[in-house]
C-alpha cells in the first residue's frame, strides 16, 4: 500500500513536467522527421541531390568535403543507413524505398570486390572501413581494419532476405544476396576474435560494440543458412557465435557498466555501449541482459553511468538529474572539440523508449540491485522489485522514463538549426552545429529513435533464451595456432631526425596504425631491423612508413604480403619502395 501511495504523489508531481516534454518531442518529431527522411535520401547516389559524384546507392557520411573531409562511403555508416531503410520498407512504413535498397545491394555486390589497402576479398579486405564515392579504393593513411563495418552490413541483408523469404522471394535470396552475406559471415566468423578499429576509428583493441554486432550476425546468419539450405557453414556459425557471445559478457565491469574498449587508455564510457543496446534490440528477447537488452539492468545501469559522464559540458549546466543532457562519444574526447552528437543524444532515447516497448509488451518490469540506481533518479526511493502493469508504481516508472526519453529528443530540438539540418556535433559551449554537415547517420538516428518512440519493433534476430557457454574460447577463428619468429629488414635512406616504422594487418603489427607503428632499429643502417612474434599459417599484410617531425609517409601501393610457416624462423628483405 506504501508504494501506490508514492507512487500516485509521484506521478502526479511529474504530470506537468510530462506534459512539457512530451509535447516539445511531440512538434520536434512531427516537423523534423520528413526533414531527415529527406536529408538520408539526399545523400545516397546516384539521385540524391547532396551525392553528386556517388555510384548508385552508395551512402555518403556528409557532402563535407573539408574539415571534416566526409565525402567517402563507409561500410559501418552505410549498413546503419541501410538497416532503417530496410525496416522502414518490411515493416510497410514506406514502400517507395525499395529502387534504394536494389541499388544498395548492387554497390555492396561490387565493393565487397574491389581491392583495399586492407587486403582483397579472400585477404582481409572486408575490413576497410571506406571508399571512395566512385566505388573505388582509399588508399590513404586510415585506422584500418574495422570489423564491424561486415557484420552490420549482413544484418541489414539479412533482414532483408528474411523478408523476402516471406514474400516467396528465394531465388532472389540464394542466387544474389546470400553470397554477399556469406562473404562477410564468413569474414566474422574468421576475425571475431581479432582486433580492430572502434566505431570511431580512434582505438584499436577489443570493442563492445563489434563483438555485439557480430555476435548477431553470426546468430541470424546461422538461422537464414539453415532456412536456405546452405546448412555446412550453420555448425561454424553457431559455435563462433557462441564464443563471441562468451566473449562479450566480459566488457561488463565491476564499476556497473560496460567498458566499450579494451584498449585506449580511457574510463570506457562511451557512446559505444549505448548505441550497441539499439542496435542488437530484439523485443521478443525482453530485458535479457545476456545480450545486453535496452531495458535490461545491465543495460540501464550502463546508460546511468554513461550519461552523467557528459556534465563536463557547459550546456548541461545547470540541468536537474532527472533530466535529459547532452552526451557526446566518451568525456575524453577532444575530435573537432571534442563535442555533444545529435546521433549520441538520440542514441539514449532510443535506448529508453525501446525499453518501454518491452515493458509495455510483458506487462512488468524489475528493479534489480543493479539497475535501481538508474531507477531511483527517476523515482526516488524506489525499491528492488518486480511492479505488474496494473500497479500505480509501474505507472510512475514508465511515466518518468518516458518524460526522461523525451527530454534528451528535447535537447536535441534545443540545438538544432532552424532549417533542420543536422551535423554531426553541436557545440559543448553554446550548443551551435560544428563538423560535418547533413551528417547521414544522425538524418537516421532520429528517424529510428522516432520508429522506437511510436512503438515501432524490427524484426527479431534471435536473441531469445540464448545462454552463455561455461568456457569462452577465442580461437578458431583463423590463421593456425601457435606463433613463429620473423625479421623485417628494409633498406632505407633516411635524414637525421627520420625514423621507418612498420605496421600491417595483424595484432602483432598493430593492425595498420600508424600511430602505434613498430620502430625498426638503424643499427645497421641503411638496413632498417625489426624482430617480431607472428601467428603462424597466417596470410599477412604490411607496410613500412617513414615519420619526420610529425608526419607520416606511407609506402606506395600495393601493401606487401606473405603467408607465415606453421612453425620456425624466417626472414623478410625488403627495400623501400
């Protein structure tokens, strides 16, 4: 009886304030979405209007071409591009979409082909992060590989093919997209256990929101495999799912919240962490925080401590902490001032209302030990219980939770230009849109954090009743075990002061980073030395760089390659070319 009572106080404190939010997401929504649907679409060739120059549907990040130069597809930005569009068209949200998602299609067909500093199609080039516009390859200094630019893009095929198979549309499915999908099913299922670039392109190490990813790929590709016939590669699949999902248990961390990098040397609360809870949402799985589920504890806790992380912002000044802010990628960034995102702030309100579409669904929900703080800033003095639909204090929660979803969408109406158009950041000082113009990820962010808050569901990936194996195992993945000796010897004349490097596409040669680069020693100089442990039975790619007075100069192309012996010594000559 004490809990109806606070909680019907409670909810009647908040109605006003309800109200106000409510009704600011009400006419922020409404105005702006057909301004994004719009936005998304100009900047998809070869017909959008920002995307001259762009092969047929080909996603480009921004029309920026300078500071910050955007104009180039990304495999990661597309797919998430790409994902909403494919839900917007199978959940019959808008049907005109589908000329957009053939020509999708076709572009991936061909870049998944084209040779890249990563490698090619059976050498790891499924890891380069972008392209050009033309289709063609990058050849520049980048943090490469990223390896969930091949596990979102078989989500988003995936849902694409499930629903074709609805339709009674299988020739289409087994002839031309399952050996797209495949490709990169077959890439996960190799490299799960490498790392690789963040979602940022900023870390190389283990990262949340790859492993996630990747899982479901590997978890939903094992399923249309099966339903196609194609049933030698399910057994592959479904163990390395099984492992990454083993895997992914460990960013969870005993602060009580999840650790977005193992890498990085920072405090790991990160943006990361919340756009991985949207992005693997699967509503029949309801708040399993096995695969960290929007409203489960795991999940909620993580959001907690994530968001308050941005009070280090002047913008947020001020704000009460039931209230929503404006979150950036993590609190040490610095990039372009290191600045609030549009798609970030949205990100926590799609966590939120995704929440309350399950909650809603299962007519209850739980407070745990671990996620009643997140609770209690909402609901003071609430307690660990389980609260029925038909109680006042479910009410109250869904209520508050609801009113805190709308104030983040609140905060990015506060900051968006009156035009519409929304960049990739807005300043931490006074809010105005910086870096890129008509970012296309944050044009899709509001249009799915909108979907989420009209209880819009995609289609579930199968998350349900999954369990985590009692041992993790990180191999298997690929290359043989064990690992052998090699020597890098280059001939290269150099000026004092200049150093040559060596970087490639393997952990042990830090994955092409250039900043991370391997010195090589100049005893011998003009012969370059540099001696390092290789996993062995392994195809590898690499370069030298030189480094003088802070900058970097790559070797010209094609990137050197070699295959590893099963076991022993061996040495590289090389000269630089």
């Amino acid at each position: 009886m004490r809990w109806f009572l606070v909680s019907a106080v409670l909810l009647s404190i908040t109605s006003a304030r309800v109200f106000a939010q409510s009704s600011t997401a009400d006419t922020y929504f409404a105005a702006e979405s057909p301004i994004a649907k719009a936005g998304l679409l100009a900047n998809i060739g070869a017909s959008g209007s920002k995307s001259q120059g762009a092969k047929p549907g080909i996603v480009i990040a921004s029309p920026s071409n300078s500071n910050p130069d955007y104009l180039f597809t990304w495999t990661r930005d597309s797919a998430l591009v790409f994902q909403a569009i494919i839900d917007q068209f199978t959940l019959g949200l808008d049907i005109t979409l589908r000329p957009q998602i053939d020509n999708y299609v076709a572009s991936q067909k061909v870049i998944q082909q084209v040779s890249n500093p990563s490698g090619t199609i059976s050498s790891g080039g499924l890891g380069e992060p972008k392209f050009n516009i033309d289709e063609t390859a990058f050849t520049g200094a980048w943090g490469r590989p990223q390896r969930d630019g091949p596990a979102l893009r078989a989500n988003a095929l995936i849902t694409w093919a499930n629903f074709l198979l609805t339709q009674s549309n299988s020739s289409y499915v087994t002839g031309t997209l399952w050996p797209i999908i495949k490709l990169d099913l077959d890439y996960v299922a190799s490299n799960w256990n490498q790392t690789g670039f963040d979602l940022w392109e900023e870390v190389s190490s283990s990262s949340f929101f790859t492993t996630a990813v990747q899982h479901r790929a590997l978890r939903q590709g094992a399923a249309l495999a099966t339903a196609i016939g194609q049933t030698s590669v399910v057994s592959g699949y479904t163990t390395q799912a099984a492992n990454a999902l083993c895997f992914l248990q460990s960013y969870w961390n005993s602060a009580g919240s999840m650790t977005a990098n193992t890498g990085g040397g920072r405090s790991g609360k990160d943006a990361n962490t919340v756009l991985t809870s949207i992005h693997t949402f699967d509503a029949d799985s309801g708040c399993d925080a096995v695969t960290f589920q929007p409203c489960s504890d795991k999940a909620l806790a993580n959001l907690f401590t994530y968001v308050n992380a941005f009070r280090i912002y002047a913008i947020n000044s001020g704000i009460a902490a039931n209230q929503g802010l404006a979150t950036g990628r993590y609190p040490e960034d610095s990039y372009q001032g290191g600045n609030p995102w549009y798609l970030t702030t949205l990100a926590v309100a799609e966590q939120l209302y995704d929440a309350l579409i399950v909650w809603r669904k299962e007519g209850t929900l739980s407070v745990t030990s671990v996620s009643q703080p997140f609770f209690a800033n909402l609901v003071p003095g609430i307690a660990v219980g389980t609260y029925a639909s038909s109680t006042a204090t479910f009410t109250a929660i869904t209520t508050a939770v609801k009113d805190y979803a709308d104030s983040f969408v609140a905060v990015v109406a506060k900051y968006t230009p009156s035009g519409g158009g929304l960049a990739e950041q807005y300043s931490r000082s006074n809010g105005s849109p910086t870096s890129a113009v008509d970012l296309t990820w944050s044009y899709a962010a509001l249009l799915t954090a909108f979907g989420a808050r009209n209880g819009v569901v995609s289609a579930s990936w199968g998350a349900k009743g999954l369990t985590v194996p009692a041992t993790c195992q990180r191999s298997g993945g690929g290359g043989g075990s064990g690992t052998v000796t090699a020597s890098f010897n280059v001939q290269a004349t150099t000026v004092f002061g200049e150093n040559i490097y060596l970087t490639g596409s393997v952990d042990a040669l830090v994955n092409w980073s250039p900043d991370n680069a391997l010195l090589l020693s100049a005893d011998s100089y003009p012969i370059w030395r540099i001696t390092v442990n290789l996993p062995a039975s392994t195809s590898i790619q690499y370069k030298y760089i030189r480094k003088f007075n802070g900058a970097v100069t790559w070797e010209s192309d094609p990137n050197r390659q070699f295959t590893t012996p099963s076991s022993g010594t061996f040495t590289l000559n090389d000269s630089w070319r």
